[in-house]
C-alpha cells in the first residue's frame, strides 16, 4: 500500500443498489432505505468503491460526474451524527447528455 492523492470529482465506472441492510458490524440510518454503491473512476487513475449520495438509487447512471461529499451514515448511541464520504452526481446525466448530443 502507498498514499494516494486525489481530487475531489471523478466518473460513475459502475454501481449496485443494495436493497437489504447489510449485516453487522455495519451501520445505517433507521428505517433502512436501499442506497447505490458504486465504483467511481477518478482522474488520477484511481477507481473507489463508494456509498452514491442520491434520494433514488435506481435512477443512478453509469457515467454519471460525480462529486465527493461527506454525510451522515448514522447517529450513535449519545446523538453523535457518524460521518462518512460519498459521491454525489453532478450536472447532466449521461442521458441528457447524449440528447443534446442528437
């Protein structure tokens, strides 16, 4: 293993939408919602496996720019909100992309 560096935007390689909690010791926000888990290609050569930060994973584009974020994954037993990093879209989808495109 090295240190890497990198930016803070990158492009959607791939993703899944997790519909079940995952099993201990990972943690989520209750009531469970199903989010996107994607691998996120970035500039630098480097390809990150991250949570994708959207109100509805199924909507999720491969190709999509995506931006880093950090948000709350949970709340723990004395209200401290856990943080965690995440991807965000940004801009046009790859969809609307190729409409202006034609």
């Amino acid at each position: 293993m090295e240190d890497a560096t990198f930016g803070p935007r990158g492009k959607l390689w791939s993703y899944s939408v997790q519909y079940y909690p995952p099993p201990p010791p990972a943690r989520y926000e209750e009531p469970y919602a199903p989010y996107a888990l994607g691998l996120v290609d970035l500039p630098e050569g480097l390809r990150v496996l991250a949570r994708i930060s959207t109100d509805n994973p199924e909507g999720t584009e491969v190709g999509a720019d995506v931006e880093l974020v950090l948000e709350k994954l949970y709340s723990d037993q004395d209200g401290n909100e856990v943080i965690t990093w995440k991807f965000r879209p940004i801009g046009p989808s790859p969809a609307e992309q190729r409409g202006r495109e034609r």
